[in-house]
C-alpha cells in the first residue's frame, strides 16, 4: 500500500519552513532598520515567525526519518539509503547520506541555535539586543536559501528549485515499465546503505561536522550585524567564545572524519588531501586564525578591521565548500564529493548573495573602522598573534589555490578557452611540502607569542626565552637519537614541536598556580604541537610488515608487490621475526561478540542478512545461539582472521572486512591492533571466493576402505565410510540414509580430513561435495557399490584459498589522538572562561 500522504505532509512542510524563513528574514530586516518604538514590534513577529520555521523543519525532518525507518520503500530517499538488513543504529547514517538529508541537517542546527540566540538575546543579554534583529536576518535568509534546496518544485518552466526527499519512486524514476503494469509497486528491499559509511564514526561525524558548518554562522552574523549597526568593538567580546565554540567544534568534526577513514577506507592514513577534506579544513584555519584576531582586536585597530574579515571568510568558505562538494564540480578530482542534482546554479547564487553583501557592507563601512595612531613593536603580542595569524592564513590560501582547479577550468569554459589545468599528481607530496613548513612556523610561534602574550618577556628581557629554548635542544636531542629520526626536515619538525610544548608547559605551569580557567590557550597549543609530531611519526616513519620475501609476482607495480604478501588458507608464513597465518573466514553475528566462522552458518534463500546455526554459537560459558536457530548476520561482510605472532610479545588476530558489493562495488576496511606507542594497520587488497574458483574436469577414483590413491602430488587414503543421521543440521526422515566417507589427504605439512555424504533423500540420490580451501581439492562421493565393497568419488582439483595482505606499523600515532584531545580541551576551557567575560 502506498503512503503517499506521508511524502505530502514532508513537502507542505518544506513549503512552510521556507514560506516562514523568508517571512523572518524580511520582518527582522525591517526591524533592524527601523530604530523606533516599531522595532520592538517587528522583532516580536519575527521572533514568532522564525519559531514557526523551527517547528516545520522539526516537523520535516521526523517525516524523513518516519521515512527510513519503517523503509518505505515506496520513496526514493528510503529504497536508495535503507535495506531491510541494514541495523538500526546505521539506519541513522541514511539520513544524511543524500544530499537533501545533508540539507536538512544543516538546517536543523542552524534552527537550534538561532532559537538559543533568540532567547539568549531576550532574557539576558539587554546590553546586545541590537544585534539580534540584524544578526538573525542573516540568520533566516541562510536558512531560507537552505529550504531552498529541499523545496524540490518546478518554476517558470525548465526552472527546478531545490531537490525533494520527499519523491515517490515512480516520480524519480517515471520510465521504469513496471508502472505501466503495477503503479502502486514497492520494491521489496532497498539499494541499502553505501558500506564505507556502516561505521558508527558516521552515525556521529556527519551531525558534529553540520553543527560546526552552522556555528560558523554565528561569528559571520556578529560581524556583518556590527558593520550593519556601526557597532565596531562590542561585538568581539561575545562573538570570541561563540567562534571558539565553532572551532571546537568544526575542528572536532574534521578530526572524526579523519578518525573515520583511518579506521574504514584502506588507503592506510587518516587524511589524503582529498578536495573535499581540503574544503572543509580550510574555513577551519581561518576560523581559528580570527579567535586570535579577536584576543586583541579591542586593543588594536588593525587586528579589528582583520578580525571582520576573517570572521567573514570563515563562514563565505563554508558556503564555498559546499558549492565545490555538491555541484559536481569536484566529481572527477574528488571520491567525496556528490553528484550534481541540478542545483549548481542555486548554490552559485547562494555563495554570490553572501559574497556580494558581505563585500558590498565592508566597502560601505570601512572608511569608518577606527584606526591605529602608533605602530606595532616587534617586541609586542600583536606582533607575534599577526605572525601566527599570517602564517595560518597562507596555509588555507595555498590550500585553496589548489583546490580550486577544477573551478578555474570550469570559468575558462564559460568563456570557451580550455585551460586543462590538472590536479597534483601526487597531492601528499604537493600539499606536505608547503603545510608542513607553514606549521612549523605556526607551533613555533605558538611558543613565543605565549611568553609576550602573559608578559613573561618584553624587550629587556627576551633572554627568558632561552631556557625553554635549552630544554628544548636537549629532549630533542634525546628524542631524535631514540626514535631514529633521520631527515632534516623532520629533525626541524620535532625540535619546532618539542619547542612548542616546552614554552607552552612552562607558561601552564605558571597559570596552574593561579588560576587553572586560563590555561585554555596553553593547552590547545600543546595539542597542535602533538598532533604535528604525531603525524611526523605516523607518516614518514610507517614500516611495512607485509614484507613479500617470495618475491611472489601479484601486482603489476614493484612497490605493491614488496608491500603485500600472500598468505595461503592455513599456511604460516616468516616476515622477518614475525609469523602471519590466514586462518579462514569469518562474519559478525547480530548480538553476538566477537566474530563467528562463516562454516557454522548457513544462509537463507533470498535473505541477504539471515542465517541458520549449524553449530551452538557460545562465548565462554554463555549460549547465545543454539544449533539450528535463525540468526541475524551481515552476511554481505566477511572478515578475515589473520593470526600476528612475534617471538616476546602475545600472539593476536587481525580482523580485516572485505565485502563484495555487486551494487556499489567491492569494499576493503582495515583492522587496527593498538599499542601505546604504535598501532599495526592491516587490510586485505584481494581475496579469493568460491564464485572465482575455476575447477578442474572431475577424475573418478573407486576404491575401497583403507585403499591408497594418488592425486596428483597428494596423497588419499579412504579411512572409512560411517553412516550419518542428519544432514546440513537437519535430522533424515524415514526412510533417508546417508553416509558419511573419511578421506585422509597426506601432504608436505601434514594431513587434512575431507568427509563427503553420499545420500538417498526423498527417494532421491543425493551428493554434497565438500571442499579443502588449503588444498584446492572438491571431493564428492557420488556412489556406493555394496556388492563390490567399492566407493566412487568424484576429484577436481583448483586453486587453494588465499588473501593478499597489507599490514603496517605506524609508530606513536597515539601522539596524533591525544594532541587532538588536548586541542578540543583547551579550546572548550577557553570559550568557557570567555563567555563568564562576556556575560559579566
């Protein structure tokens, strides 16, 4: 049965949301600009309008989740995101996987946090309430552009705004031939949820990144509101703690992206330089750069009139980002970016509308920002805060620069001149070697800056700097003879980071004796400082396990073929002084820890996540499972088990997934074992399945118990033939026999045990092959002859089951996570104290 009145409801909603925004945008406009007695009242249906806009997007987005959940598979969003196997938890993740739940997302936040301003303006803050009318203009005009996106209806001809979420499957899809047949068809199962993102990093990241996007509107809206008011110092005091609240959490989102990756995607790093990495993390920087600006923009003219144009970028960069991420632009440079759903053309007028009124109020206003009367010392805080400032500017510019390459190609098009520019080649290496020296610079001066910044130096002291400059050179000296650090530029890059957190510690110290609520900016620099020297190590100084010592020839490429090894099923193979053994497959069973081996399962016809129990599944003493009960698996994962063994440390088994995905192609995630000072990183780059095995033309052998038989370099010996009373877990009815043949295979490394079942079942013959993935051999007992004492098996023989592993150390990554840990501290520790400043 259709429920097309619950797509109706989404879209009256969207129409609503949007109606109410513009509504808002407009009645807070014309009460920023009246100053009488009728802004009170223009603000008061403002503030009801920009309620009402809450309530509708509130109300859309639980029709959209109404939508996945109960996967009403009528509706494009739910049959191309859901699947009935996909758990609940990552049904989460569908949410935000298309474009239009992304949207809407953003659109949430940005609701949540513009009634937390409504109210906050209202009942606390009389000393700022005119900046709300201003502020939350800007405020609803973004969010009406957002609704925009969503609103999916056909104007003035050809002209589409927005993309619904809300579409039937026969009105996305109106020339499939089933509707001419059945129209009310609904597909019995969904696409289900792109397997990257079945990560609970993605239940968690994309909603903190969104939050971080509709922070940053926050200090953008503050300063256009003070430009708009002629308000030109006030504002910095409350917009400082809002921005940092955005950079931590921005900065957060970033990092849980980063997280994400390193723990699913197999490139085996945590960030690539990927464009839509790079457009998220560059509006960071230069958020960060502006809560630095505004430390000192009361007190200089100069850092204020930045300060505007910082906190401006930030937010024009977002918009940016999400124009480069979601017109399809970056489609061929990027494996993240979305495809284009016709809305380039909106996107483009949403950043152009910002860009020009932001520019366009700078220019109006700016003969009118104070100016400074002296010049700015070298031996000042300015000075070294508009080094650092400086510094972290270049690093988003230079980023950008690159980034926007494909942009440039597009502009020159319109103007019908190919400018074929090309992205890096090699972008670690591009991007690397100018971030890596601008951040250099940065955590140096975030040493220095802090001394001048708590004057512990002035002009006639700079010598105080000397002692944390002597600590210094002496735990590098340390640090580079222990950990092996050989490059120059590295040996730069960890004495800079050493120099950061020494100078940084010693002014911690300091501030820990008075008072802890300031220690904020101390910590956040410390955290930056690991992060960089976490990276240093992580990155230049990975070494392969994996070592291919067989020299075995399995990728075109030379570097491939050193870095992976083939490890054949049941096989140990020597690495140095490790051992690597591949000891099967295995699949995750729902409620269940840990993983179980794919043999105890048998799959039910046309359930791609359910299961029989052909054995009890127990952990310990626990049952969970019992022999023949249906289970829950994900059946389209398979992990597996790779055991790690090193002379004078405990054996353990890698877990890596592989998961063959014939609608979105096939998937490979890395499996992570963690030490304090290092993590092993492994993943499989080819595995082999029975649908690949190619087996040779069955040979018939008769023989007799305890006759020996030769295949090819093996040995077989027919043990004995018992008979059995079951088959595949199921008990034989009347009337069914069956019989259960021991063939012992003798090889170099042993001997292997191969039972195949002859049976007679429901008057039918009936012969199952059974199959030795360390051998390659199928054996299938196909008659029994009692009058002659003689068993005919049926041999074939094929390629033994391995995988191709990759496994990496990656030493003292744990330096990067804590560095990140200690950033989002300090900087929570330092909006904290500045909101108690602001709200004094």
């Amino acid at each position: 049965m259709l429920r097309a009145y619950l797509g109706q409801i989404g879209h009256i909603l969207v129409i609503l949301a949007f109606i109410s925004a513009l509504v808002a945008t407009y009645t807070y406009f014309i009460s920023a600009k009246n100053n009488s007695k009728d802004s009170d009242f223009w603000r008061s249906i403002a503030r009801k309008s920009f309620f009402l806009h809450t309530f509708f997007v509130i109300g859309v987005v639980l029709v959209l989740f109404s939508i996945i959940f109960n996967k009403y598979f009528e509706y494009h969003y739910a049959w191309d995101n859901a699947s009935l196997s996909l758990p609940l938890g990552y049904a989460i993740s569908c949410f935000w996987q298309d474009q239009e739940g992304s949207f809407l997302l953003w659109m949430f936040w940005n609701v949540i946090l513009g009634v937390v301003l409504i109210f906050w303006f209202r009942d606390k803050k009389k000393n700022f309430l005119h900046f709300e009318s201003p502020m939350m203009a800007i405020f609803s005009a973004v969010q009406a552009f957002l609704t925009s996106m969503i609103v999916g209806a056909v104007l003035f001809g050809d002209f589409k705004l927005g993309s619904s979420p809300f579409l039937l499957l026969r009105e996305s899809m109106p020339n499939l031939p089933v509707w001419t047949t059945n129209p009310d068809f609904i597909p019995k199962d969904g696409n289900g949820l792109n397997p990257l993102l079945q990560n609970y990093w993605m239940v968690i990241h994309p909603p903190t990144l969104f939050l971080g996007f509709a922070t940053t509107l926050i200090p953008f809206a503050f300063a256009l509101a003070a430009l708009w008011k002629k308000d030109y110092s006030d504002w910095t005091k409350i917009a400082l703690p809002w921005s940092l609240v955005s950079g931590v959490i921005l900065g957060t989102g970033i990092m849980m992206g980063a997280i994400w990756a390193y723990e699913t995607l197999n490139f085996g790093s945590y960030w690539s330089w990927d464009p839509v990495e790079n457009a998220v993390y560059v509006p960071w920087l230069v958020l960060v750069a502006s809560i630095h600006t505004m430390l000192i923009a009361r007190k200089s003219s100069s850092a204020l009139k930045i300060t505007f144009i910082l906190s401006i970028a930030q937010f024009i960069l977002i918009l940016y980002s999400t124009f480069l991420t979601r017109s399809g632009i970056l489609g061929t440079s990027s494996v993240h970016s979305f495809t284009d759903l016709g809305l380039s053309g909106q996107l483009l007028i949403y950043l152009l509308f910002f860009v020009a009124g932001a520019v366009l109020l700078m220019a109006l206003r700016w003969k009118y920002l104070p100016k400074d009367n002296k010049e700015i010392s070298t031996y000042s805080t300015e000075f070294w805060i508009f080094l650092g400032v400086t510094t972290l500017t270049l690093a988003a510019f230079q980023i950008t620069l690159t980034t926007s390459i494909p942009v440039y190609n597009s502009i020159a098009e319109l103007f019908n001149y190919k400018l074929n520019m090309a992205m890096p080649t090699d972008p670690l290496k591009h991007y690397n070697t100018f971030q890596m020296w601008l951040f250099i610079g940065v955590i140096i001066l975030t040493g220095i800056a802090q001394f001048f910044w708590w004057k512990r130096v002035d002009k006639s002291s700079v010598k105080k700097l000397l002692n944390p400059l002597i600590i210094t050179l002496l735990i590098s000296a340390i640090a580079i003879t222990v950990t092996g650090v050989n490059h120059w530029q590295y040996i730069i890059l960890l004495t800079a980071g050493i120099f950061s957190i020494t100078a940084n510690a010693t002014i911690l110290l300091d501030i820990i004796k008075g008072n802890f609520k300031v220690a904020g900016g101390a910590i956040t620099h410390i955290g930056v400082a690991l992060m960089l020297i976490g990276i240093m190590y992580s990155s230049a100084y990975e070494k392969v396990i994996s070592v291919n010592l067989a020299n075995e020839k399995i990728f075109k490429t030379e570097k491939d073929n050193k870095e992976n090894v083939l490890l054949y099923y049941n096989r140990p193979t020597q690495i140095n002084d490790f051992t690597l053994d591949y000891r099967g497959e295995f699949v995750d069973v729902r409620n269940v820890p840990g993983y179980i081996e794919k043999k105890f399962i048998q799959p039910i016809p046309e359930s791609d996540f359910k299961g029989i129990a052909k054995a009890d599944i127990m952990d310990g003493d626990k049952l969970y499972v019992k022999r023949g009960d249906t289970l829950e698996y994900e059946a389209e994962n398979t992990y597996y088990q790779v055991n790690y063994q090193k002379k004078g440390e405990k054996d353990f088994n890698f877990y890596p997934r592989y998961q063959i995905n014939q609608k979105m192609g096939n998937v490979a995630s890395p499996h992570i074992k963690k030490y304090w000072n290092k993590d092993i990183y492994s993943h499989v780059n080819y595995v082999t399945t029975n649908e690949d095995k190619e087996w040779s033309v069955p040979e018939n052998y008769s023989v007799a118990i305890k006759d020996t038989f030769f295949l090819n370099d093996f040995v077989a010996i027919l043990d004995n033939v018992s008979p059995v009373n079951e088959l595949d877990g199921l008990p034989l009815q009347a009337g069914d026999v069956a019989a259960q043949a021991t063939l012992r295979i003798l090889e170099r490394d042993g001997e292997r045990i191969m039972k195949p079942i002859f049976a007679i079942k429901n008057r039918e013959v009936w012969s199952k092959p059974v199959i030795s993935s360390e051998l390659g051999i199928r054996a299938q007992l196909l008659a029994i002859n009692p009058e002659t004492g003689k068993f005919t098996f049926a041999i074939s023989r094929g390629e033994k089951e391995y995988i191709v592993l990759k496994a990496l150390e990656k030493p003292h990554i744990n330096l990067l996570w804590l560095g990140t840990a200690l950033l989002v501290i300090g900087m929570s520790i330092a909006s904290a104290r500045r909101f108690r400043i602001a709200l004094k």
